[in-house]
C-alpha cells in the first residue's frame, strides 16, 4: 500500500529550517508549528511529486481550547489530523507542558515529532493511503483486525515524520541526546504501537532516511505490535 511513494526522496538540506524560535508559551508555540509547517511545505512536495500524486498545502490549526472539528472534539493534549476537512489540529497545550516538564529542547523536540507525525498522515491522504486505510479499515473483520491496521497507520505516521526529520538534519539538526530521549517521547498510547515498535520504525526512519522505510502495510503483526 505504500505504492509509489515507496522509491521517493523527501526533501534536501537547506529546504527546511528548523524554526529558530522555542516554543515557552502560546504565541510561540503558535510561531514554531508554522515555521515548521512551512519547512514540511517545502520538504514534501518532490517525493509526492516523484511518486505522481499532486501536491497541495493542509491547513493547520494550533489550539489551546477545547472545540469541534469534522473529526470530533479536540480533547486537552491531543494533536491529531482530520481527513474529512485535510487540517492538522496541534493542541499547543501539550508543548506548553513538555516544556514545563522538560524545558524548551524537549518542547522543540516534541513539537517537531508530533508536527512531522500529523504532517506524516496528510502525506497518507495525498498518496491515497489513507483512503485505502479507510477503507480496509470499513471491510475489517473485526475490532483486533481494525486495530492492527490503525497501528500501522499511525506507525507509519511517526516513520514519515522521522524520514523529514533525518532528510533536513543539517538545517534542522536533532541531536543525538535528543534522540536518546525517546523514553519519555514516545507516544505512550495503544493505538500508536508499544514503545518498542514505534522505536524500530523511527530507527528505520533515521537509517534509510527515504518513505520506503515507512512499510508498515507489510510488516508482520509482531513489528506493528
Ligand atoms: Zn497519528
């Protein structure tokens, strides 16, 4: 199901700063997303390109506050992609609080995985992926078979997001600290894969560094576990 994006390159160095601003309050967190934003603009539209889908902007929204999308309510914490209107949703009160907890390298840090990975899902509905997604998720025998094609979607999400991140690492450099604290940034619930899987995807991610690392669709159950 990964089709032609399979072959495609993302981006090149130089295409997408990393936005020099730390997201410590609303307004810069506001600011970071759409510096970022902008990056995976510029980042993303030759490897769709490549692969012969046409390439057009989402729309993104960063909120603080509790409201409805076509998707449903967004609830306090939670960023997430909506297909039916193709907008990002980044709740910016989760950055808020990354860098309570972590400090402003940890809050670029998590906002740029959690901004690469909702992007990661737009990158599935320009490809048809989500769709075919959609779909076989509808045909699905039952709630285990829908959940394990729910893992790989969102496996697959976080994979993209990483193939970005490692493509532009000279101009949006990600440290190897930062990496070796994924203890506390992975995305700890269920339907994202157990730690260990989101692990090897996005390390498959930072080794190959191109969407073809990002097969999630014909990976055995026990890699989208
Ligand atoms: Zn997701």
């Amino acid at each position: 199901m990964l089709g032609r994006l399979d072959g495609a390159q993302v981006g090149s160095s130089g295409r997408g700063a990393k936005p020099q601003v730390q997201p410590t309050n609303p307004n810069a967190v506001n600011e970071f997303y759409n510096g970022l934003l902008k990056c995976l603009n510029r980042g993303w539209p030759a490897a769709i390109a490549a692969a012969g889908y046409e390439f057009h902007q989402p729309a993104m929204a960063v909120v603080f506050a509790t409201f409805n999308t076509p998707c449903g309510k967004s609830a306090p914490y939670v960023s997430f992609y909506c297909s039916s209107d193709e907008t990002i949703y980044l709740r910016g009160d989760e950055i808020l609080i990354s860098n309570r907890d972590y400090g402003p390298i940890g809050a670029s840090w998590w906002a740029s995985h959690v901004g690469t990975h909702e992007y990661g899902h737009y990158v599935q509905q320009l490809t048809g992926m989500m769709t075919a997604y959609q779909n076989l998720y509808a045909a699905a025998p039952d709630q285990a078979a829908k959940d394990q094609l729910e893992r790989r979607l969102e496996l697959q999400a976080s994979c993209l997001g990483h193939v970005f991140l490692t493509a532009n690492r000279r101009t949006y450099p990600i440290t190897a600290q930062m990496r070796s604290d994924w203890g506390w940034q992975i995305i700890k619930i269920p339907n994202h894969g157990s730690e260990a899987n989101q692990r090897y995807w996005i390390n498959r991610a930072v080794q190959l560094k191109r969407p073809g690392a990002c097969n999630t669709w014909a990976a055995p159950a026990a890699q989208v576990s």
